[in-house]
C-alpha cells in the first residue's frame, strides 16, 4: 500500500511538471505570435498608405493622359519643344534670347 501512495503522488508530480512545463510552452509561443501579429498590423497599414499614395497617382496619370490628347497640349508642346507660333501671333524676345 505504501508503494502504490507513494507510485501515485509521484505521478501526480511528473504530471504536475509536464502541465506547467507545457503551460510554459504555450505562453512563450502566444507572446511570439502576438509580437508577430503586431508586425503585420504595422506591415498592413504601411502598405495600405502605399496603395492609397498609388491610386491617387494613377488617377493623376489618367488624368494627364486625357491632358495630352487635347488640342491645348498639342499647341503647347510645339510652342515650347519646336518654337513654332501661330500665323498671326507676336513673339517677344528678351535681349538675352529668352
């Protein structure tokens, strides 16, 4: 009889260390996750910025290349790339030719 008390409180002890030691595990690892989850929060939010940075520009894209399929684009562009004028349009120089 003593045998089998002292057997079953030995048990108890060796579960009792396998319990805590896995309750140590499982702790350890929830603190990895959460600072894991914290930085994809973060990563998240980062490149949810960068997509709204990246819409906004594609609408300013869109909306220059309706610009540039204006007649107002196309005039200004030989003005100023080709120096070309209209038939009746003055052009003043500087004296430094600008």
């Amino acid at each position: 009889m003593y045998r089998r008390v002292r057997h079953s409180r030995l048990s108890v002890f060796a579960i009792l260390i396998i319990v805590g030691l896995l309750l140590t595990v499982i702790s350890v690892d929830s603190k990895s996750l959460m600072e894991k989850e914290r930085a994809l929060k973060e990563k998240e939010a980062q490149l949810t910025l960068q997509l709204e940075s990246e819409q906004a520009r594609t609408e300013e894209l869109e909306e220059f290349e309706k610009y540039t399929k204006t007649k107002k684009y196309a005039e200004e562009m030989a003005k100023k790339k080709l120096g070309l004028v209209h038939e009746n349009e003055i052009v003043f120089k500087t004296e430094d030719g600008k």
